[in-house]
C-alpha cells in the first residue's frame, strides 16, 4: 500500500505541473478581452497637442503631494490622510480638490494643504504604511505654454520597450534614440504625459477623405521588412507574398512587430491601415530574437528591387555608419522604388507626446540626423499578431505611419511616372505644418499632413526644391542654435547645409553656380556667401553648403542684412514630349542674418571641435561609464547637442561662443579670450603644440576639461560584436589623455590614468563628478584645488560640466584675470602636486585611433603624425547686387513652383467626422467605411481551429467519464479503504529497515 | 498534526474523477499542441511562397540591335547609375547620352557594346554597369546558365523571379550576401560586383 500512494504522490505532482501549463495556455487565448477594457479607457486630457522648449518649476507653499503604495479611491485616500495626520495633532489640513476626468478613479496620489508646522506633518504622513512618499507641490512653468500640471494621467498602453537582443537593431536604432543630443542631460526627462486614446492614426491624418474618394492604396506594391506575418490574418487581404530571409524556417511572425508594422499599412478591418488595398510584399528579415545580418538584408533588397516595389518600408534606425554594404545598398537603389521609407528614431518633446523622426539622409557632413518631416509615434493602435489591435508607441511606429500615408498618396495619383523619392519627400515637406516652438532639427518641416501632400502631388510638376526652402538665422526657436547667436566680423563663418531635392530624374547638376544676390535696401551687401555643392545631383537629391560670413566694411555695423541664392538644376529630358531637352528649375533661397559689432576678446570662447571623435567609425567609448546600455559615443561632443546647456548658459552669460572645425592652426588667437576643450580625443599635430604655447604666451586662456584614461579599464569596456563577429576595444577613455598630457607638458602640467566618480560640495555648491581623472602635475604657482572622495581617497582638480558656477568663476578668471573669492579662497585648496610617485597614463598597445584620426596615420612601429592639412579657404562667391525689397514673411514664401496650397480646393467631405474615437467595450472594430474598402471575403475561420479542436476534444473526454461514472453507480458501492491517522503519520516517518 | 487541508487536498487527488480531468485536460493540451506543431512543420516545407514557373528564361534579345529598331522600341535599363547607365541590349554609356526610349545613343563614341571594362578574369568588376554590359556578352551565357543549374538555397527565390537574360545579370551583379564578411565589410572593396560564379576575393583587411 504504501509504496503505491507514495508514487500516486509523485503522479499528482506532475499533473499538477501539467495544469499549470493548462493553465498558460489558456492564459494566452484570453488576452485578446484583455485588450479591449483596456481600450475603451479614456482620459481626454491626454489628447491635446502641446509642445514646449523649456520648463521652470517653483515649490508651491504649504501644498504637498502625498503619494500612496497603489491606487485608491478618493474616500480611501482621505481615510488614510486623516488618520495619519491625526496622530500629529494637526487639524489645519485640506484636500486640494482636483476636478478632471481623471478624479472618477483610483488615484496613487493626493495634493494637501497643510498650513501649520509643515515638517511635522509631513513626517507624520511618512510614517502611515500606506504612504510611500510626500514631496512639495510643485508649479510648472512653461515658456510657451502653461498648463496645470495635476492630472498626471497614467494611461494603460502598451509600449514598446527596445530590447532588441542584436547588434544590429541595437545600434542602429540607438542613433538618437535615448542618446539623442535633447535628452542628453535629462532635463526633459522627469514629466511625461502619455496620451490614453490609442489612436486610429488613419483617420486622425484624415486617410478616410481619400478613402471616400475611392484611393485605397489600390495597384501600389509595399514591401515590410520586418519579422513577418502570419498565413491568414484576419486583417489583410491582399498580401502577395511572404518570403523569408532569416535563418528560422519560418514565415509567420513570433514577435508581433510586423504584423503592427503591416497593419498600420494595410489592415482592413478593426484598427484600419492607411491602404487596405494595397499588394502586401513582407520580407522576413528579423528573426523572433530580432536578429538581423547585412547579408539578409542585400538579398532581400535584390528581390525587392526584382519585384519593382514601389514602397519600402524599413523599420530599423538609422544605419550603421561602418556597414559599408548596407549603406551603398540603400543608396544605390534609392532610385529604384518610389519611396525608400527608412526609419526613425523616436524623441520624447517633454513627454508629452512622441514625434518621430524620418530621416531618409545617409549622415554625412555635419553629421546630424536631420529628420524631413515628423508624424505620431505614440499610441499608435496596429494589428495584433493574431487579430485584434494593440497600441505601441515608440521608434519603429511612426514608419509604418508614413509608409502607409505615402502608399495611399502613391495610389491617388493618376501618373505614376510622376512619382519619385524626391517629388513624394517634396510633398511631404511641402505640405507639413509646423509645429510651434520646436527648432528645426528636431522637428524638420514640422508635421505630416497627408491632405495637402494628396493637394500638391496632384498638381505637381517636375522641378528642384530645397530644403530648408530658406534661411533666417533671426527666427527663434526654429533656426535653433542658428538664431541663438548673431553673427559678427571676424567670426567663424556660419554654415548652413541645405538639401536640394531634384524631383525631375535621377541625376542631375546645377548650371554654372550658385548666385549670391543681396538685396541693397536690405543692406545685404554687408554679408559675405561661399558655396560648395555636390558636382551631380544624385540620387535624386544633392546638397549645397552656404557658408556666411560679415564683410569688412560692417565690422562695426548692427543691423539685419537680407539677400538671397539663385540656383537652376538641370536633369535630362526624360520622357518623349521634350524630345531631347534638358528640363531645367530654378529656385530661390532667402537669406536673412543678424550683424553685430565684433565683441571684446574677453567675450569670445572658441570651443574646439576639430579634436573631438565620435563613434562612427571607431568605439569611442561614452564620458560617462554608468551609462552601459549604450556604450558609444554617438553625438561626439558638440556644443549644440551634448553640451547644448552649456552654450545656452555661457550664451546666457554674454559670452560668444565659436566652433574650431580645423586644426589649431587656422584660427586668429588674439581673437579670443579662451579656448575651451573638452574631452579630446584626437591627437595634436606637433604645429599645433607649438602654435598654441605661442598663443598662450599672448595672452590666449586655455581651459582643458579632461576625462578619464586607464588602460586596464579599456580593456574592460571592450564588447563582441555579433554582427561583424569581432570584437569592439575602445580607441581612447573618455578622453585623450596621453594626447593631453604631452599638449600640457610645457606648463609642465598632466593629468593622472585615474578613474573617479562621486559627489562632492565646493563653495556651498553641490556637484556630481561622473568620471574622470586625477591631477597628476601641475606648476608651482597655480592654484589646485583639491576634493577627497570617501571611496577612492585621491586627490584632483574637479570637474563637472553641468556645474555651471564653475565654468562662469573660471571663464571670469580665463577672460579678466579676476581670481573668484570661491576659488582662491576655497578650503579646499592645496599644493599642486609635483608628479613625483604618480603614474602618468601611456597611450594603449594596439589601438586603432590612427584609423579614424584626422591626426595620425599608419607607420610600420607606431602611428605619425600626418602633414598639416591646409586650413579651410572660403572663395566668397561674387554678388550681383539687386535693388529690391526683400520678402516681409520668409517661411510663408511658395515652397513648391505653380502650387499654391490655398487655390487648390479639397473635394467636399464630411467635416464634422470626429477625430478620435474610442471603441467602447462590445463595440466590433468595423467602421464605417464607404463601400469598396471592405472585402467580400474574410479570413475569419483563422485562429478558430484550435479552439474548435480543443472543444471537441474535451467533450470526448467529458463523455468518457460520464460514462464511466455511470458505470461506477451501477455497480454495488464497495468500501473505498480510508487513509487514516496512524497510517499518515506512519508515512511520514517510514519504519527503519533493520541492518543486515 | 498534519494540516487538515493536505489531507484533504490528497484525498481529493485519490479521487478517480479528480485524476480523470486532469489526465483529460493534459491530453486535449497535447493533441492540440502536437496538432499546432504538425500544422506548422507542413507549412514550412514551402517557405518560400513564390510561384515555381517553370518558365524558362529568355536568352535572346526581344529585337534585333539594328539602329532603327532602337528608336521604336522601348529599352529598359539599369536606372540607377550616377554617371554611366547600361541597357537591355548591353550597350553602355553616359548618363547623358541615353535616348529618351531608355535605350543608349549608340552613335556616340563612348558608347560602348558588351564591354568589360574593370573587370577582373574571376566574374568581378568594380563598375555595376559594366558588369552588366559584361555579363550580357553572348559567350557568358553557359556560364550564366551552369549557375542558375546550381543556384544557391538562399538565392533560389531571388532568380526564381527573372524572368530574362537581362533582368538575370542586373539581380547577378549586384552586392549579395555572397559580397560580404563578417557582415559588414565587402570581401573585395573594389571588384565588388560579380557576374562570374563564384564570389569575389576575400582580401585581407
């Protein structure tokens, strides 16, 4: 008997494990209602479009934020405030009410108004176990628009979090995702709002105006790179063919991307696409882990190509800089679909709602991301993996959204040969809207309006266009940092790059050369223009890069100087009408500056550039080794993205700051008060050593912001790349310190291979030192200022660069000489140390900086310094003075030639559709759609087999014991035999078996 | 004192009706998860869903390159060229001295027939165009043909789609998986675009 029920035991133990897995799988049939409660939520405050530069937030007096463990409601909340506060004896409290939608709730939080000994009180709210905390209230400002900051509304959406497990994924969609220059000291960071109504983002853009038109996407070929889409899908009807280039035997998708991607494209029912008509092409490209490989992506290009897709969606960032193949790949065949639509790195404005980035330029040049247009990335509602909708939000949303839109505009036009990459993005950026307060590179030509792109695409006609279609360094905030500064005599050319977009062939060239001609009455003359474009327009587009620059004679002059640039773009005939002739456009580029008097030496900063590297191409590890998740340094150090704070507080502070894109050979050092560097990591050309101790011997300051540099700590950063299968050592620290060291090594001077971090107080300020080094050697006479920190105990010169204070006391020394009492009296100050006992940092064994440097190259042994490159000579293109009046209005002038957005009238249609509009629960997904768009045909029977099958099948089963039971009845009862006590416990403690 | 909820738990369990669901809901899990499988494993075996036409392709040009041919017909070309651009019929030629039928004006001198400029003996050229213009030489076509016999697995789908001599040497030249290592550098930077068999050279770094 016993061992019988003790192996019953072990039985029921794996029945037991076997419900449970019952019991998940069940789980997983049930999340589709899951879904729908949590769509019919609404939170109307959420849906309100709001942009803002900048927030100034100020602690409301007596007023507290009680924050509370979970969610409650409004009476259980009070109930826990009262009877905390009761304890404390204070009776002068409130409740502040809050009237929004969102009061209906259970809430994690409540605003109260204490009145009498405030800390008490607030300590005795802590002590409640309900209570997790209980912060000031606080009073939010923002520069363009104030807005009660109470209803921080938690809105239940799904997001789409990047874990992408690849290299690839990773490191492309990183790009300015999360390292993006705005956010890079988190000031946006803290206040999110997220939107609630997941939205059906056709109908928001106005998709269903042209739908009742009757363009569905009809005839148009989509190709989605993505992780696939399953056989059937209820939502699609039209999916041509699916193929696959990874290497899982399968086509269907196991992650659920692609089938959003796919059906904010093409779905047709539930969650409506933007082209339910359009011929479905997906390429499986990413596997379930998303694991992608450059070579996946050639061959599936090919077919692509070989399939004459006209729009191809990509849902991966920017490229790889490094992944030659994969950029010509793109390049090359740019000029054989209609519209490459490469994506997107999603930016959070001020958390309040996502804007996503389209940036269809390969990097180059100045090496920014640059995006065309911007277009919703959050809560956007696509097809579920088997049915259904589901919100995501986040980078890779917002290229399904224009791909779609773009599919639908291709459909709608009657002359396909008319569409081209170029004329479409003409389009789109024509017909953009601006979005107040954001500048330019952040939100481009502002945002997606597929209405007046339908207008413009089908009254356009070939020409050449320029993006930006104009240049006024005046206006505020769009031609951020542009209109930060005014520009003077004798400062460093400012220079804009402009896109010229060649809708009339693939290739084409500008005619003779750009011409400079300033408009007199606006006193243009007193600016100078130089200009370098590209030699061929191709593909489809090209650039010019103006540089300007304040003539002699106004070096003394204040005023607003206008002109403007004429260029014709000539491509050959392409179709039979012209027979043979060039197609020629000629476009106008309006330029508007500030001029000032050149400033004092002491108020110029020059911040140098040209020393700076960053990640493409080589692994230049971040200053800040905390931040392990992304380990590149992508944006380098510029003054207008990563350090953007400090050129706003140095601006602030009355000084003019300047970019070195040369060696420090090419600049006039009596120019400038300061020069400032910041976490070098190039090398120095021996001139430039020379030149600079030359400089700083006539009265040129030189304040060096060094990071850290320890060999040992390199070696630990390195990481294996599984795309290119090798592994990634870092070229330099954070800094070049080595480098540094023998710059400084004349003041007899050099910083140590330690590596610090900590807080630390200086003159009452507190400060945060992230990472870096230790002073190592310094003269005699200087002034070392010295910070023990508890866990390293060693000493050095502190540096934090979002220390303000510390720069402005140090640029007041640099520029006037004049010792701030923080600095010369800080207790803190001691002897310079002398190097003695210290070791100074040797550059690594081995590492490849040389490849990526402007300064070295290669030698057998180790890397030389090259030749000194020439310094950059502006030849200033000749003016053809003209005697008119400028434009009043710049922006609003005529982007697109014979197109005038107001003369073309929309077809009637009903207006009063609303918006946005949730689905309430046990409402089906359908909408009313006219007629046409929704097939005859479902696939409804899909994912509806195994459920049948599992029914079927239990009721056999059930049957069987039915029967069974019966039998049981039947038959006479016989005595079960019972498990008693005694026996039990004999279980427990089985007898021992007597030895042998 | 052993809990009175265990007992009664294994009393529970004893019960045959108990241990029948069990066994019954585990058995419905497993048919229909064996079922899923199935149905999955069946689907896989044609991955690729593209139509297997037999068709086969078509070697010869569609007309005859006589000159006044040209000026009829419609030619297609390798559209994305920056300087140069070959057409169907294997002529190759600046990007401005292409006809408006798309065909190349081969009254100029620098238009060029079959030619293999910057092509190396193993199938690989530095210049798309002329790997094209190259590959359409009528001598390549028992090599053209030898290849597609033993096209690879993972490019079965791609010249399942071509349809022509033509349309076969613009998907040949072209950068593949076969152009790279380690997944992003080419094999050989320069001679990167092959019509020949074989891939390019690897090179050293």
């Amino acid at each position: 008997m016993k061992p019988f029920s003790s192996m019953t035991m072990k039985f029921a133990n794996i029945w037991f494990v076997l419900v449970v897995i019952l019991l998940c799988g069940k789980k997983h049939f049930s999340t589709r209602i899951g879904n729908f409660s949590h769509e019919a939520h609404v939170c109307p405050g959420c849906s309100r479009l709001t942009l803002k530069v900048e927030f100034t937030s100020t602690v409301v007096e007596h007023e507290y934020i009680v924050a509370f463990n979970g969610y409650f409601t409004a009476k259980a909340r009070s109930k826990f405030i009262s009877s905390a506060l009761k304890s404390s004896d204070i009776e002068n409290w409130r409740i502040v009410p809050r009237n929004n939608p969102a009061s209906d709730y259970p809430s994690d939080f409540e605003v109260i108004e204490i009145n009498e000994k405030q800390k008490d009180g607030v300590l005795t709210l802590e002590d409640h176990p309900n209570i997790k905390r209980v912060t000031p209230q606080r009073k939010v400002f923002r520069s363009l628009k104030y807005s009660d900051s109470d209803p921080m509304l938690h809105c239940n959406e799904t997001r789409w979090t990047q874990k992408w497990q690849s290299s690839r994924p990773l490191r492309r969609a990183s790009l300015s995702l999360g390292s993006g220059f705005w956010h890079a000291t988190g000031r946006h960071s803290s206040r999110r709002l997220l939107r609630a109504i997941p939205r059906q983002v056709a109908q928001t853009l106005q998709a269903d105006v042209l739908w009742q038109m009757g363009y569905t996407g009809a005839g148009v070929r989509v190709a989605v790179f993505d992780t696939g889409l399953s056989e059937k899908h209820p939502h699609f009807k039209n999916v041509k063919e699916r193929t696959n280039w990874t290497n899982e035997r399968t086509l269907d998708d196991g992650l659920g991307h692609g089938t959003f991607v796919a059906g904010v494209i093409a779905s047709m029912r539930e969650c409506q696409g933007f082209a339910p008509n359009a011929e479905l092409h997906i390429f499986r490209v990413f596997t379930n882990n998303q694991v992608s490989y450059t070579s996946w992506f050639l061959d599936a290009f090919n077919y692509a190509i070989l399939k004459k897709i006209d729009v191809l969606n990509l849902s991966i960032g920017g490229p790889d800089f490094m992944d030659h193949p994969f950029v010509d790949k793109v390049e090359y065949h740019a000029a054989d679909f209609k519209y490459l639509n490469e994506t997107a790195s999603v930016h959070y404005v001020s958390g309040h709602r996502s804007i996503c980035f389209l940036s269809q330029e390969l990097p180059g040049g100045y090496g920014r991301v640059k995006p065309d247009i911007v277009t919703y990335g959050s809560g956007v509602r696509g097809s579920g993996m088997k049915g259904g909708c589901r919100s995501l939000s986040g980078t890779s949303v917002a290229s399904p959204v224009v791909a779609g839109a773009v599919t639908l505009l291709v459909s709608t036009v009657q002359k396909r040969e008319m569409v081209n990459p170029a004329s479409m993005k003409q389009a789109l950026i024509a017909s953009a809207r601006r979005l107040p307060g954001v500048n330019m590179f952040e939100q481009g030509h502002g945002k997606l309006d597929l209405l007046r792109a339908y207008q413009i695409l089908n009254s356009y006609k070939p020409q050449a266009s320029l993006s930006p279609s104009y240049i006024d360094l005046t206006e505020c905030p769009y031609m951020w940092p542009y209109c930060s500064q005014p520009i003077y005599y004798g400062g460093m050319p400012t220079i804009v790059n402009v896109t010229i977009l060649n809708g009339m062939g693939v290739t084409g060239r500008i005619i003779d050369k750009p011409d400079w001609q300033p408009y007199l009455p606006q006193n243009g003359d007193n600016i100078e223009v130089a200009f370098s474009y590209s030699p061929v327009l191709w593909p489809w587009s090209g650039y010019l890069a103006i540089s300007i620059s304040v003539a002699k004679k106004a070096a003394s002059w204040e005023g607003i100087a206008q002109g403007h640039v004429m260029i014709t773009v000539s491509s050959p005939a392409e179709n039979k009408s012209k027979n043979g002739v060039e197609q020629t456009s000629t476009v106008k580029l309006p330029i508007k500056v500030k001029i000032i008097p050149t400033p004092p030496r002491s108020k110029r900063v020059l911040w140098d550039q040209y020393h700076n590297l960053r990640y493409p191409p080589g692994y230049f590890p971040r200053d800040n080794l905390r931040m392990k998740n992304d380990p590149l340094d992508w944006n380098g150090d510029h003054i207008h993205t990563n350090f953007r704070d400090v050129y706003q507080h140095l601006r602030s502070m009355g000084y003019f700051v300047e970019v070195l894109g040369s060696p420090f050979t090419c600049f006039d050092a009596s120019q400038y008060g300061t020069l400032l560097m910041v976490d070098s990591e190039e090398e120095y050309f021996p001139e430039e050593i020379t030149k600079l101790r030359r400089d700083v011997d006539n009265g040129l300051s030189l304040i060096v912001f060094s990071d850290w540099y320890n060999t040992s700590v390199m070696r630990k950063v390195k990481f294996y790349d599984e795309n290119t299968r090798q592994w990634w050592m870092p070229d330099t620290g954070g800094a070049n310190i080595p480098a540094l060291n023998d710059l400084l090594s004349v003041w007899n001077m050099a910083f140590s291979d330690g590596l610090y971090e900590g807080d630390f107080t200086m003159a009452s300020h507190e400060m945060n030192y992230a990472s870096g080094c230790s002073i190592a050697k310094f003269p005699e006479d200087g002034i070392v200022i010295a910070q023990t920190f508890k866990d390293q105990g060693m000493h050095f010169l502190l540096f934090s660069l979002y220390c303000f204070w510390l720069l402005d006391s140090l640029l007041q020394y640099t520029s006037y000489g004049v010792m701030p009492p923080s600095l010369s009296h800080s207790e803190n100050r001691q002897r310079p140390p002398s190097g003695e006992g210290c070791s100074l940092p040797e550059r690594m064994e081995g590492n490849h900086l040389h490849r990526y440097s402007k300064v070295l190259e290669a030698h057998l042994g180790d890397p030389k310094p090259r030749s000194l490159p020439a310094c950059p000579h502006l030849s200033w293109a000749k003016p053809q003075p003209l005697n008119e009046t400028a434009p009043s209005n710049l922006w609003k002038h005529q982007k697109l030639l014979s197109i005038d957005l107001d003369k073309v009238a929309l077809p009637s249609f009903r207006k009063n559709r609303p918006q946005v509009r949730p689905l309430s629960p046990g409402e089906s997904g359908a909408w009313d759609i006219p007629g046409g768009i929704m097939p005859g045909r479902y696939n409804q029977d899909v994912g509806q087999t195994i459920p049948v099958f599992a029914f079927l099948g239990a009721m056999v089963v059930l049957a069987f014991f039915v029967v069974q039971i019966n039998k049981v009845k039947s038959r006479p009862k016989r005595r079960k035999p019972r498990v008693k006590r005694p026996q039990l416990v004999q279980q427990v403690h089985p007898p021992k078996t007597p030895s042998v | 004192m052993v809990p009175c909820g265990a007992v009664l738990w294994r009393r529970l369990l004893r019960k045959r009706w108990v241990l029948g669901v069990v066994f019954g809901l585990s058995l419905v899990y497993f048919l229909s998860s064996t079922f899923k499988q199935e149905e999955r494993t069946v689907r896989d075996r044609n991955l690729l869903q593209v139509q297997e036409h037999e068709q086969p392709i078509l070697w010869k040009e569609q007309f005859s390159s006589g000159n006044s041919s040209h000026l009829s017909n419609q030619c297609r070309n390798s559209v994305q060229g920056k300087l140069l651009i070959t057409d169907e019929l294997g002529y190759i030629c600046e990007r401005k001295d292409l006809l408006v039928n798309g065909c190349c004006n081969v009254n100029v001198p620098s238009t060029k027939l079959h030619s293999c400029d910057s092509c190396l003996p193993n199938g690989c050229c530095s210049v798309y165009e002329y790997c094209v213009s190259c590959c359409l030489q009528p001598n390549k076509q028992h090599l053209l043909e030898r290849f597609l016999n033993r096209a690879a697995m993972a490019f079965q789908n791609l010249f399942m789609a071509v349809e022509d001599r033509f349309e076969l040497c613009l998907a040949k030249c072209r950068t593949s998986s076969q152009s790279v290592q380690h997944e992003n550098t080419y094999r050989d930077p320069i001679a990167k675009y092959c019509y020949g068999e074989y891939p390019p050279e690897l090179l050293p770094v």
